[in-house]
C-alpha cells in the first residue's frame, strides 16, 4: 500500500543529533502509534503506555490493539513502514516583536543552532503488511485520515509541526475502525479488561479547533520578527511558523512595571482553569523552571495555506483528562473566543467533537 501525504507545516523526526536532519521512520512510527492508542482508548478499549506498562506477549494470553499493530515484547509489528520525499530545510520561527526578547531566550536554550525541519511537495509512504492486510491496511489509511484532519505526523507537534494533507476515497477506510472493535483480531484484548489512566491520550477527551484566519496581523508584515534572522526556506509564502507565540505568549505584561497583559493559550486556560481544573498545569504544562516538569497537553499547529493566494489556516487541539473535572464546551468556548477576538480578530472557528469523528470515519 503505497500513499502520498502533503505537508502543510514542517515535519519534525529527529535523530542522532537531534537536529532532524534526515527522515526517520521511528519518528512517525511513534506518532502513529500514539494516535492510534488515543482511538483505542476513545472506543472504549484497553491500549498499555508503552513507556510505562507496555503489554508483553505470551501464547495463549492477549494483548492490547496497539500492541498487536505496532508490535510488543514478543510480538512483530504487523506492516513495514519506509519512508521518502522530504529533505532538511532550516528551522525558525516569526515573534511578534513585543515578545522578541523573552522567546529568544528560551529558544536559545531548547534547540539546537542548526536544528532543520523536514519540507518537500510530497511524504511518500509504502506501508507493507507482514499479515492480515485486509485489516490492517484499511485501519491505516482511517488512522492516517484522522491525523490529517484534526492532528499532525511525526515529534514535536506541540511546536507546530506535522500537518498534513491527505486524500483517500472513503470506500478505502470508511466503517474499518468500527469494523475493528466490534470484531477484533484473535489475541486482541477487548472490552476493558484492563483499564486505561486518565492522564493517557484518549480522543474521547479531547477538543478541536480549525481555525481560518483572512488577517494574519502583525504576523504577516515587516515588522514580525524571524529567529533566527537570516532564514530562507523553501516553505516561505505557505506556513507562518508562529505556533510559539500562540502557545505562550503574543503580548507580555512588562516584568517590572507591570503594565499590559500576558496574551497566549498558556496564560488564558491557566487562568481559566484555576478553581475549575484540580491541577490546570497538568493540561497546560510546567514552567520552564519547575522542578517537576509536566508536558502540556495544548497542540497548536503552525499557520499553513496551500497556496499563496490563500488565507492561512491552522488547528488546536487540547486534552482534557476526566480526572481534571473541566467542562470541554467551556475550555473549547474560551478558545475560540481568544483566537476570534483577541489573536487574530475576524477569524473563523470550526469545533470537531468526538462523535463527529466517529460519524466521518
């Protein structure tokens, strides 16, 4: 099965140095596999972390749905994934220049100074069934569908990085994921055997945004501010990489006379949530300088159009763990309205529940 993805924001797959200068397979890999761990979990089955529980197989005894595509402990992986199309290109970023000097900082500190990005008209995958083709390779193309629509491909997408474009007739994919949980596999666990945590990735807790935007503001003249300065890619005209600034901070109060206000994603739910959420930086993350850091749980695409004449376009989505007892209408109300009329005033919000996922696929 061979398919063509095209990137609408950088893709992101590191490697020995950290750099991601080359295309690497185990970073998709493990983008897909978490994905498909959330849709497990959003059907209301058992898929193990793998970092923390991961199944191990036995004769005789099951493992979980992630498991028995990705593979486990004594058991293969059940296709063959390669991979080509993309080259390095140089990473940046666009500030607005109010918060120049606090990203600059911490950018400083977090990549490396040749850090790349993967770029190119097409990612060209060949995805080879070792077993059950008939199953897998449908229940591979939804996966991927999904991603495209509401998520993103490859690491790092919390920065930006991974959107992507992909067409597949629906009679290829359409009713596969059903088809898979209500008859699994010999060897899959199903029902909830075991049970899942509440911090785990699961799409049934989670919200998404699209978002178009006809007036990119300061963003999108001579005034924005490119880190590092000297970059020229080949991705310019079609991606505003500017999901850092919608993340954490647009405008920043002044640190000593206090004046104006800290604008971003971060700063809204953290507020938001206080009093709401039992912890809300389990959903927005850690400072930098917490001793027990928390990953944030708040996904921003960079701005992307497929075409220079176009508006830009770009998505969010957040999880929202049940054990957290936060409303997703409220969280998903607080987002849109920010974006509509505070970062880019005149943009149009689009809202994707759970359910019209599962009615789409």
């Amino acid at each position: 099965m061979k398919v063509s993805l095209r990137p609408l924001t950088p893709l992101w797959t590191g490697d020995n140095e950290g750099i991601s200068g080359e295309l690497r397979v185990t970073g998709l890999m493990g983008s897909l596999r978490w994905w498909f761990e959330a849709l497990v979990r959003a059907n209301g089955h058992y898929a193990c972390d793998p970092t923390t529980s991961p199944c191990r197989y036995e004769p005789g005894k099951q493992i979980c749905a992630a498991c028995w595509l990705f593979g486990a402990t004594g058991w293969s992986r059940r296709f063959r994934l390669c991979a080509d199309g993309l080259g390095p290109e140089q990473w940046y970023v666009t500030v607005n220049p109010q918060v120049q000097q606090m990203h600059e900082g911490w950018l400083k500190r977090l990549y490396h100074p040749n850090s790349k990005v993967l770029w190119g008209n097409a990612l060209e995958l060949d995805i080879r069934p070792y077993s059950h083709a008939e199953t897998v390779e449908p229940l591979l193309r939804a996966l991927l569908v999904l991603m495209s629509r509401h998520g993103a491909l490859g690491a790092k997408t919390q920065n930006g990085l991974g959107a992507f474009d992909f067409d597949a007739p629906a009679d290829q994919y359409r009713g596969a994921i059903r088809k898979f949980f209500g008859c699994p596999p010999k060897g899959v666990l199903s029902g909830n055997g075991k049970r899942n945590k509440p911090r785990w990735f699961d799409l049934s807790h989670t919200i998404f945004l699209d978002f178009l935007v006809p007036d990119s503001g300061v963003y999108g003249t001579r005034q924005a501010v490119r880190y590092p300065a000297d970059a020229h890619t080949a991705y310019d005209g079609y991606v505003l990489p500017i999901a850092y600034d919608i993340r954490f901070k647009s405008q920043g109060r002044h640190f000593r006379t206090g004046e104006g206000e800290d604008v971003g994603l971060r700063p809204l739910l953290k507020g938001f949530l206080r009093g709401r959420a039992r912890d809300p930086e389990d959903v927005v993350g850690s400072a930098a300088r917490s001793r027990e850091r928390t990953a944030s749980r708040v996904f921003v695409t960079h701005l992307y159009r497929r075409n220079p004449q176009e508006p830009y376009q770009f998505r969010i989505w957040v999880h929202l763990p049940p054990d957290q007892d936060v409303e997703q209408a409220a969280v998903r109300d607080q987002i849109r309205s920010f974006v509509t009329t505070r970062m880019f005033r005149g943009s149009h919000a689009t809202v994707h529940s759970w359910a019209d996922i599962q009615e789409a696929l």
